[in-house]
C-alpha cells in the first residue's frame, strides 16, 4: 500500500485542520502504511507538575490513530469522515519530557472488514489503537473506536 502523503505533508494538514495540533506543537515523527508516530515537546503541554497533562498525552494518542486512519483511507481512495466514538486510556507512567504515540492497526482483517463495509454502506467502525512513549519506554496505551462516513453522508 503507497501513501498518499509525506510526514511533512500529514503535519501540515495536521496543523491546518486540527487547531489543537498546533499549539501542542505536533510532528509527524515517521509514516509508515501500518504505523503512524506522532512526537510533541514537554514545554506547551506541561502540568503543575512539570509533566506531560494528561489531556496533551490523551490528544496525542488519539491524533496518531486518527492519523492512521486519515493516511490509510486516502491511500486506498476512500474519502470519508472520520470521527471517534469512544475510547479508553491508560497511563502507566508520568511523562517528563518530550513524548510520542506510536498507532498500529491490531489486525489487517478488521482493516479489510472496516474498508468493505464504508464502500458497500458509506459507514464502518474500527478500533485502533497506539501506545505512548516516554524516552523509548511505553508510558500508556488508548483504544479508539472511530466511525467512517462516506463523503455526502
């Protein structure tokens, strides 16, 4: 599968189209078919106590499997809206620096699944999930469920 856009390309889109993504100073760290790694420094999503805010970690997460998902469906050609149903996110560990969240696909056949269903009923669902990092140790794990809707729908 080829992708649709460059790391460069995804931030900037990132940037333009999702405000927060901005101010929390986003990067596309690598784009891979399976894999979206997104980093942002500590400085403008820092806590009282000088760590990452929790809701910066959980935007991170949530950006990289959206991210994923964006890239993947514009690779196959499938326009659609994207949006998150539901999620769940675990914290293991405090982040005090510069982070990053790695999304992976858990299985190429819910992928399959997820993408017949949007051409054939203009709406599927698919969980995704990524994992955040903290100098190279995972410091958390989100679940997402997001729905896709055809364009028109």
């Amino acid at each position: 599968m080829g992708l649709p856009m460059s790391p460069a390309e995804l931030q900037q889109y990132l940037h333009e189209h999702i405000p927060l993504s901005l101010a929390m100073q986003v990067s596309v760290l690598e784009l891979q078919p399976g894999s979206v790694v997104l980093g942002a420094p500590l400085a403008p999503n820092i806590n009282h106590r000088d760590t990452v805010f929790g809701g910066s970690a959980s935007a991170l997460a949530i950006l990289a499997a959206w991210s994923l998902l964006h890239v993947r469906l514009s690779g196959q050609g499938l326009a659609s809206r994207l949006v998150i149903q539901r999620n769940t996110m675990h914290y293991t560990l405090p982040i005090a620096g510069e982070f990053s969240a790695r999304s992976f696909i858990a299985s190429e056949t819910a992928w399959q699944t997820f993408t017949r269903s949007l051409q054939r009923k203009g709406r599927a669902r698919v969980s995704i999930a990524s994992t955040l990092i903290d100098r190279g140790r995972p410091a958390g794990h989100f679940e997402g469920e997001f729905v896709a809707l055809g364009v028109g729908r």
